[in-house]
C-alpha cells in the first residue's frame, strides 16, 4: 500500500525544548539549545505514526538572542521546503521567550498555504515531566493535519493551537504560558486531534504583499516602553542612532506623556515613523488626542508593540509612505 503519511520537516533553533540541565530537578539552571534535533526527535518516536519527518538545525540559541538575520534565515529556508512538492508541513522548534515574534515574522514572509507549526518546551528536555515531547508531538499532528491547511503560522504549546498573530507569552514559569488576548486559541489539540474552532482574519502567508527573498538586513527599528515621567531620552537616542522607526508602548490607548510626546514629534517631523502602541497586553489602540494624528503618529491596532515593531520594518522595506503604513497596520 502507498505511504500516505506526509512529509514533515522539523527545523531546530534552539531554546528549553532543547535545553540541559545537571539534574532532572532543575527547571531553571540550564543550558537553552544545548540538545540537537536527533535528540529531541528521539525522545518523541511516536512523530513517525503522524508523518515522515526529517529533522534539520538551524541554529541552537536561547530565543532571547534571536536576531533579524536569523528571521530572514529562517524564511528562506521555510519558503524553499515549502515550495517542494514532497514537502507538506514545517515545525519549529524554538525558545519560548521570542517565539511569538518569529511566528509573527513567519505569518507575513512564508509564500504558502502549508502548516507551519512553532513549538517548544518551559521546562528543558532533562526535566522531570518536560513537555517539550509532546508539545513536539501536537505540533507534528498539527502541521501533519489537513485541518491546518491555509491557517497562517500556528503555535503549538500545551494543547492550545495559537495564531501566529494574537499569541504572546504571558507567563514566565508556567508550562500554559501562552495566550492569545482577544479571541484565544485557534483551537486545542483534544486527545491528539487538532481541533479547530477560530480562523484569524488578517493578512497572512500567501496572501502577505511582503517579500523578502534578497533581503540581506531590517531596518533599525525600536520599541520603547512608555512610563510615568517619561522624559523623552530615550526617543532622541533612537534618533541619533539612526531608528527609521520607533513603536512606542504607550499608556492605555496609546497614550504618550508630553516630555515624551514632543521627543517622538521631533522624530516624526525628521522622517522617522512613529507608531503608537499600548503595554496593556491587550486591546487595539485607536485614533485619541488630535495632536497625535497632527504629529503624523501611526496607529499600532491590536498588535503587541514587538510584533508592531516586525511590521513596521517590513513596511519599511517597501515604503516610507505613512498613509500606505498605515493601512498595512489595518489589514496585518
Ligand atoms: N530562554 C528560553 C528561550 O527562549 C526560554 C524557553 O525556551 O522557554 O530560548
């Protein structure tokens, strides 16, 4: 009888999924990415009854260092197995801590209709009860799952099939740590069936007009957090240190205090592009004081200020214009 299972490749990138420690009583002091792909795979055998996988290492670092070289690395090479014919679905594996951006990075960059899957583990691979095994099991399921087909980039992480979109690490020891603030998860994967109840409307994958084969670098783009007696320091020195772009994490609606809001004015009004968004963790932010519409601020809409920033750049590649921006920040 033909092989019916599909062809799943499992790129590797490091983080707790693939982290030691000295004792399986350590959930903290260990090495993030230390383990290889063979290994995490060998401690899943199970994978092979969903797909034929083969695993492949992209780099083995802690997610905290991930970098916009390694994004434009990382596309690529998904856009290159996905163009394949005998290739029907990609899983990462990655650190926990930045996972959500790189799902975001992915959603905009990958050229096809294809799972892809982002998964990895709280507690290292040593740990007693790490769940890096069979988070990497959902996430073969899923990406082997004809359910997932044209879902955008999905993450997979206890049970819960998040959107590469909403998604965000909200917790930083509890192995259910990631939340999708709005709508929540896409669907669950109930007793290793992908079930889904959700699709996310925004612009993704196939449908993205960002394009990013020979692109070598992002644009210098920077978050700063808003605060009380926010002086403004900050926004000056992303100027003067060449920012084309600075997300600012405002306050409620995206609100900026003065100090600050005269500083972000004067980048605006040098061509640097400046994008309110909110630390509240949730809800989008909108159109409020008329001086920020004046000041030519952008509206982030319900993207955390780290995922505003991946847009922003790859708006920047394609334009400065601030009314095109902004209608990517409308439809992404
Ligand atoms: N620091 C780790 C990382 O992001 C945390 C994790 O994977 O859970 O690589």
């Amino acid at each position: 009888m033909a092989n019916k299972k599909p062809t799943i490749v499992i790129l590797a990138t490091g983080g707790t999924i693939a982290g030691s420690a000295a004792s399986a009583l350590e959930t903290t002091g260990y090495r993030a990415g230390a383990l290889g792909i063979d290994v995490l795979m060998e401690a899943v055998p199970q994978v092979r009854e969903y797909a034929n996988v083969a695993g492949e290492q992209i780099c083995g670092i802690d997610s905290k260092d991930m970098t916009g070289a390694l994004w434009l690395r990382l596309a690529e090479r998904v856009n290159e197995l996905l163009a394949k014919d005998d290739v029907d679905g990609i899983v990462i594996t990655h650190g926990t801590d930045t996972m959500e951006e790189t799902a975001y990075f992915l959603q905009l960059t990958v050229k096809s209709d294809k799972p892809v899957a982002l998964t990895g583990a709280m507690r290292p691979a040593t740990a007693v009860s790490a769940d890096g095994p069979m988070n990497l099991l959902d996430a073969v399921r899923v990406s082997a799952s004809g359910e997932s087909f044209g879902k955008g980039v999905l993450v997979v992480m206890n049970g819960e099939i998040h959107g590469a979109r909403e998604v965000r690490k909200a917790d930083t020891l509890s192995v259910g740590a990631f939340q999708s603030p709005g709508g929540g998860p896409l669907g669950y994967v109930q007793d290793g069936v992908p079930a889904f109840l959700h699709l996310s409307l925004r612009c993704h994958t196939k449908e993205s007009e960002f394009d990013i084969s020979g692109i070598t670098e992002l644009p210098y783009v920077k978050v700063l957090y808003g605060h009380a007696d926010d002086d403004g320091l900050f926004a000056d020195a992303a100027v003067s240190a060449g920012a084309k772009g600075i997300v600012y994490a405002g306050m409620g609606n995206g609100s900026i205090p003065a100090a600050a809001e005269m500083a972000l004015e004067k980048a605006s009004s040098r061509g640097v592009v400046v994008v309110r968004s909110t630390r509240t963790g949730s809800g989008a932010v909108i159109a409020s004081e008329p001086s920020y519409e004046n000041a030519h601020f952008l509206r982030g809409d319900s993207l955390s200020p780290q995922k505003a920033r991946i847009l922003l750049q790859l708006a920047l590649l394609k334009t400065t214009d601030l009314t095109e921006i902004q209608r990517m920040f409308g439809e992404y």
